[in-house]
C-alpha cells in the first residue's frame, strides 16, 4: 500500500516533483481541492512525456511527508492508474499537438484522471478485436475505468476516467453533466 499525498506537483522526474506557481508557464499545483488531494502537472506534448507522466502518477500517491495524512492505496490502484495516464496521455502525444495537461485528484472513493489536449476530435473506444494491431488504449482504460468521459473545451478536449480505490466503489460520475459525453 502506498499512501496518497499532496505534496508539490511539477515535472515529476525520477519520481520526484519540483513545486512551482499553479497557472504559470509548465502549470503545476498541487493540493486539496474539494475532493481530496491533487495535482495538475503540463507535459510536452512529445513521446518521452508519457513516461515523465506515469513516474508523476506513482509520485502523486508516494510524496515524502504525507504518511498518515492520507489514506493508504493499493499498489494494484497506483499500477491502474498509471495504465490510464499512459494510454491518455500516448492518444493525446498522438492525435493532438502542443502541451498536454494532466490532472490527478483523489475524488471520494475514486482516483479521478484527466487528460487535457488540443485536440477537438472526441476519442470513440472502438469493439474488442483481438486481430486489431493498436488501437486498444480505450478499449484497455473503459475496462478498468469506473467511468470515462469527454468534455468540450474551448480550445480542445479533456478526456476524464475514475478509477476506483477499490472493489465496489461508487464514484460521482462526470457524464451526468450537460457538457460531458460517456466514451
């Protein structure tokens, strides 16, 4: 079990995180948001992001100083969840151009990821086909997602999936508002 934290987010190399100003160039913050611990880290865009991006979901539940403060979560949950940022994150390094932003928040009994890019296109989860080379990642995230969603932005997408802390966990579903789509 490894316990989640609020520590200060950033660039997340080597599994550490270097804090800086939430909204500033490279926008990082970290914190308690109305839901639990968080944090919101830019990536570039580039391949070696996704990388960068699963080493900074493991850091969100693994920051010095938090023992204690937060509850303990499954190494099972912390390997899901960096699955999800993974395939997120390679759609969007894919399909979009520019920054990606990632955003990781403890959201009740789910750990809630999102995935913001440029790209306006909503992603569509295609049916199983084992003789398909590729193309899995949505496929792969709606099986271990409590919910995956995608919500319009002005300038592109953000492509929501709860994952829950465990077994029979319910979690608050972003499908329900008006400007979310289930995928």
């Amino acid at each position: 079990m490894k316990g989640l934290t609020d520590g200060p987010a950033g660039s997340c190399r080597d599994g550490r995180a270097d804090a800086q100003e939430p909204g500033a160039a490279g926008e990082a913050g970290a914190g308690e948001g109305a839901g639990g611990a968080q944090t919101t880290i830019t990536l570039s865009g580039e391949g070696a992001c996704i990388a960068e991006a699963r080493r900074c979901a493991a850091a969100f539940f693994t920051r010095d100083g938090a023992a204690g403060h937060r509850p303990t979560v499954p190494e099972r949950v912390v390997g899901l969840v960096q699955l999800v940022v993974s395939e997120l994150v390679t759609n969007a390094c894919k399909y979009a151009y520019g920054p990606v932003v990632l955003r990781l928040r403890l959201a009740g009994a789910a750990v809630e990821v999102e995935v913001r890019d440029s790209a306006p296109v909503f992603p569509t989860a295609q049916a199983p086909d084992p003789h398909r080379v590729g193309r899995h990642g949505l496929e792969i995230v709606r099986a271990v997602a409590s919910v995956l969603a995608v919500r319009g932005e002005r300038d592109g997408k953000t492509v929501i999936a709860h994952i829950p802390l465990g077994p029979g966990s319910a979690t608050d579903t972003p499908a329900t508002r008006p400007d979310t789509t289930t995928v």
